[in-house]
C-alpha cells in the first residue's frame, strides 16, 4: 500500500478567498479580497491584553474559556439581545468563530447528517461540514432582498436533515435576516427538530436603521439554537482567535470537551484583553463603529456603479456583492483576475459562493480597510475604464 493524503483533503482546498490574497500579493496589489480588517483595534483592548501577558496570563485557561470573559460575553449578549445566558454552562470560548462553529458540528452532527445553507454561502462552513462529512444542502436566496420560502426549505429537506445553518448579517451577500424570515425558520426548525447554527460574528454592522435578531431570541428557539460569534470583526483581531458559541448547557458541555480536545484554550491573555473590550466599551463605541462602515460602504459601492460593476448594495457585515460581467473573461475567476491585471485592487469570485454556476458573475469585495487604502482602492475601480 502506498502512502497518501486521506480522503478530507478534497473538502479542504485552498479557498478562492486565499487564492485571491495570494494573487494580490503577487502583484503588490490592494487587497479587497479576505477580510481581515486592517482597522485600528481599540486601545484598551490591546493595553488589556498586554497587561496579562506582562501579569502572568499566559498558560491554560478553562477549556471553555477564562471566567472574566464568560461573563463579559453572557453580559454583552443579554445587553444586545435580551436574552439571559449563563456564563457558567452555557458559554464556550473557542478559536474564534470558525473554530466554534468546528467543534459545534463534532458534537452534535453525525456523519451523512444534512446541514441546510442558503446560497450565496460562506465557503468556511461548507468546508466544515463536508470535513465532518455531514452534507450540506443549498437553498438559494434571490436579490435584491435575498429572500427565501417555506417551501424552499421544505423542498430540501429529507429524513437526514439535522439542522440549518443562518448567517445574520450574511457574509457575501450582506443580508441581515428579517424577524419574519426568522420565524419561518424557526417553524421550519420546530417541524423538523433541528438544531439552528447561527453565525452572527457581524452583529454589529447593520446598516440603514435595520436591527439585528439573534434567532435564539424567537419564542421556541433557544434550546435548538447555537449562537456563535466573535470580537475578531469588532474589535479589529482577526488573528487573535477569538470567539465563542453560546447555546443550552447539555450542548454546550459537549462542544466544550470537542474545544479542549481541538484547541485546548483560546490565547489566554488575548481572552483577557477581549474581556475588558466587552465590558468596558460604550455604547458609543459600537454606534461609531456603525457610523464609520457605513461611510465605508458607500463609499466602495459608488466606485463600483462609477465604474459598471453594479453593486447589490448590503444591509449589513463589511462585503459587498458586484456584478463583473463587464468585465473579460467568462468565469467570476477570470473576470476577477481581469480587475486585479487592470486596476491592482482584489476581490474574490463569486463563484467561490455557490454549489453551481450561479455566481460566475459576481465578485465580493471588503471594505473592511483603513480609510487611505479604501480610498486609492476606489480610485483605481473608478478609472478602470478611462
């Protein structure tokens, strides 16, 4: 028998999204595509952080996390969403939001399960599910509202199905889930018994008076829901690891031994520097933080329609869904490569959103950047055609 790769490599190739980056690099070019948030991290954030290093915080922590941040995390959520958690049984803090949603699916998804995703999806998600080898199944969201039916969900589903997966705000496509889209889903949920995994790491950047809803907040879904979020987006630390799941202890206890078992802890100090974040922080914070990604956004949207690629304009996260095909090329890849040869600004093909053809004409951009690099960003997309 000869040596090889095992068969889960096919479901974790590199992403379209770090293909991208690497291309960009490649050319020194602006990088729309990833997004990891070059912003300015708060600074009691980072003195908090470092303060632990230099105090002694730095071995392991709690599987499911340091106390103070246990209880900074059930604080803030029952601030934000008025829903009540305990710190103590129904928090894990994990490697970030990506890592929670990891050992969500190792406890609570057997292989051949099904895992319902509406498209445009988060290539993260599928990728985790197919490696867990439980299935994903698709049901597609129509613009400009990015909407859905009961019945598409209905028409999906299969004696296998054993949850549904909601990203509110949605990476690409910016879509923050309606209370009456969520109620559908949950009727959906209570019909089928299943679990209802809810991605909610862009909380905080809902745009143009909309509210974000937590699905777990919807009478009769706190107990199926597992609520997973982060501080990576809000706090500018993508590369901290930080996030966490909260949902009803005899999950959560669950998800925690997957979490030592992974991961062991997230970074101790880093914990106690996010914890003084959540806790410290105004609401004045959060409201400039809106205030200034919604400049954000207008700002890369109107360079897109300056230069024809139509923007789908998003109601919240920090990317925005363009039409490439003006662009050459015939696949979303080509016509990305097409933007970065002609202006040096990257962003990911939309094909690296959907199971079909469907997003070959579309591109996602971040704008998730400093304002200097926004701006020449959006300078190179407005001449691309003079």
């Amino acid at each position: 028998m000869s040596l090889s790769l095992s068969a889960r490599i096919e479901c974790v190739v590199q992403s379209e999204i770090r293909r991208m980056t690497l291309e960009c690099a490649r050319v020194g070019g602006i990088n729309l595509a990833q997004g990891v948030c070059d912003t300015e991290v708060p600074a009691l954030v980072r003195q908090a952080a470092q303060r632990a290093i230099d105090g002694g915080f730095n071995t392991y922590t709690r599987y499911d996390g340091l106390v103070d941040l246990r209880n900074a995390i059930a604080a803030k959520h029952e601030r934000f969403t008025g829903l009540p958690v305990d710190p103590q049984r129904e928090v894990v803090v994990s490697a970030g939001a990506t890592g929670a949603f990891y050992c969500a699916c190792m406890a609570l998804l057997n292989p051949g399960d099904e895992v319902i995703l509406f498209e445009p999806y988060y290539g993260y998600h599928v990728s985790t599910l197919k490696a867990l080898q439980a299935v994903p199944v698709y049901v597609r969201t129509r613009p400009p509202d990015w909407s859905f039916t009961f019945q598409e969900l209905a028409r999906v589903s299969t004696a296998r199905t054993r949850g549904i997966m909601v990203n509110t705000p949605s990476n690409p496509s910016g879509k923050v889930f309606t209370r009456a889209e969520l109620e559908v889903i949950a009727r959906f949920a209570a019909e089928n018994d299943l679990f209802v995994f809810s991605d909610e790491i862009y909380e905080h950047f809902v745009y143009d008076g909309l509210k974000h809803i937590s699905p777990a907040t919807i009478p009769g879904m706190a107990e199926r829901s597992i609520t997973i979020s982060g501080v990576s987006k809000t706090f500018s630390v993508t590369g901290w690891r930080i996030g966490y799941s909260i949902c009803d202890a005899k999950w959560a206890e669950a998800i925690g031994y997957f979490n030592d078992l992974i991961y062991v802890c997230a970074p101790a100090p880093l914990q106690m520097g996010v914890a003084r974040g959540l806790m410290d922080l105004t609401e004045d914070y959060y409201t400039g933080l809106l205030n200034d990604y919604t400049g954000k956004r207008d700002k890369i949207c109107s360079a897109l329609r300056k230069a024809g690629l139509t923007p789908h304009v998003p109601q919240g996260a920090y990317y925005v869904l363009a039409d490439l095909s003006i662009l050459r090329g015939t696949s979303s890849k080509e016509r990305a490569m097409d933007l970065l040869r002609r202006t040096g600004v990257a962003c990911v093909p939309g094909g690296a959103f959907y199971q079909d053809d469907a997003g070959e004409s579309l591109g996602r951009f971040c704008f998730a950047k400093r304002d200097e690099s926004l701006d020449e960003a959006c300078s190179k997309i407005e001449q691309m055609n003079r």
